[in-house]
C-alpha cells in the first residue's frame, strides 16, 4: 500500500493504518488499547510502525 496513504491513516485511524501494514497481531491489539487510553500515543505508535 502506498506509504503516504498510510501515514494519513496513521494520523486520522491509527488501528486501521496498523492493521493494513502489520495486519492482526500484537501490533494491532497494542494500537487499539492506546486509542482507549489516549489518542496521541495511537498515533505515535501507528506512524513508528508505518515508516520503519
């Protein structure tokens, strides 16, 4: 997938970006519990994994 496409996901639906790069997996169950406790660490933690 296109990685710029991803990191606009990553900002706007960080599970959604994690979940199209890593697909399901702990990655995924990490992003989602940072959306629960704060959105900017969703977001942080989504774009680390979109760019590496």
């Amino acid at each position: 997938m296109n990685k710029i496409v991803l990191i606009v996901l990553a900002i706007f639906l960080p599970p959604v970006a994690v979940f199209l790069k890593n697909g399901a997996g702990k990655d995924l169950l990490i992003n989602i519990v940072l959306c629960f406790v704060f959105f900017f660490p969703a977001v942080v933690h989504a774009l680390w994994l979109v760019t590496k």
